[in-house]
C-alpha cells in the first residue's frame, strides 16, 4: 500500500495473517475500509469534553457487549478526574481489553455492539504511534494459536471504556473473506488506524 498523504482522511487498515504449525504464512487478507463504530466517537468526545469542560455537559450514548446503552461524558469524573474523579490508569490497567475473532457474513454498522457470531478472543499488544511525514498510524496486533480447525471471517476490538462504569465496548469491527486457521497454526490481525492520509492500493 501506499500513502494518500494531505487529505485529512482517516481509516482503518485490517491486515490478517494465517500460519501453519510450522508458523509459515499460508493465508492473508487485507482490508481499508474497517469502520470506526459509534462507541469509538464516544470515547473521542469524551476524552474532548473532558479537557474542555470541567462541569456537566451532554451525553454520548454507546453500547456495551450486551447491547445495553450507556451514557458516557455527563461529568468530568466520569473520564478520569484528577481531582477526585475515577483514576484513567487504575480502570483500564487490568488486561481486559480483547481482540474477538468470529464467523459472520454482516457487514458492520455504525451501531454494531458485538460480532455476529464471536469464536475466540485474545488480548492484543500494546499500541504504537509512529508517522511517515504528516501521516500518522497508531498500530496495535494480536494473534491467537488454535488447536484445532476453525474458519473465521470477522473481528473486532473491545475494550473498557475509562469512564465511572468502565463499559466495555467494541471499537471496530470488519468482516473478510474467510480464511482457514489449521490445527496447531495461528490468526494475526494487525490493526492500523490512520490520520491525516488513507492507505490506497498500489498501482
């Protein structure tokens, strides 16, 4: 892929990557178009209002793995006060944050609060932030090992949302052609989320 640099676009690029259990490479998709879910606007904004308004301000509605609603960013506690309020690092410092793999043909929705049918989940790495001039990525993988067969063709990425409830919520969500994850192999799911460019396909 290269780099549309300049357009103030964003996106997410999905890379996914099948091994054997030799851990060679037998499979791979990728994908630019992953969608950026309601939740994920909602824990933007709050982290906004949060650094704008110390007092109450409206609302941001999202949804948790359940699909019950919630309301984010009614105070400045609900995000991580540091006066008082719900400590950011102690709410979401416990490792339940998850990369879920599962089997659907639906196509995301702005909505989406799970996948269509979940297989598996495994905890993803910690994010990077690197740039390539005005571009830039913040990259995050995760890979998980299986013992036997299974076909998967959809992932999303959950996490605890840092506010007074810790609400887990997934974040993105894609579907890809499916692929076949042989006994004793793995699925690696690279995510890539862009700012200030969009990864277009190489001539």
């Amino acid at each position: 892929m290269t780099e549309n640099e300049g357009n103030n676009g964003s996106a997410v690029k999905l890379t996914v990557s099948v091994r054997d259990a030799h851990g060679d490479i037998i499979e791979e998709r990728c994908k630019d178009d992953d969608l950026y879910l309601m939740n994920w606007g909602v824990l933007i904004a709050t982290m906004l209002q949060t650094g704008i308004n110390t007092g109450a301000g409206n609302p941001f509605r999202g949804f948790d793995l359940s699909g019950n609603s919630f309301f984010c960013g009614t105070s400045w506690a609900s995000f991580g006060n540091p006066t008082g309020g719900t400590a950011y690092n102690t709410c979401s410092a416990d490792n339940t944050g998850r990369v879920m793999f599962g089997v659907s043909g639906v196509a995301p929705t702005l909505n989406d609060y799970r996948n269509g049918n979940n297989m598996l989940s495994v905890s993803p790495n910690a994010p990077t932030i690197i740039n390539d001039g005005n571009v830039m990525k913040i990259i995050f993988t995760a890979t998980a090992a299986v013992e036997n067969e299974i076909t998967l063709s959809e992932c999303a990425y959950y996490v605890i949302l840092p506010t007074a409830g810790e609400k887990t919520a997934i974040l993105t969500r894609d579907t890809f052609e499916p692929v076949t994850v042989p006994a004793g192999g793995s699925i690696t799911v690279s995510f890539e989320y862009w700012l200030n460019g969009v990864p277009t396909p190489e001539a």
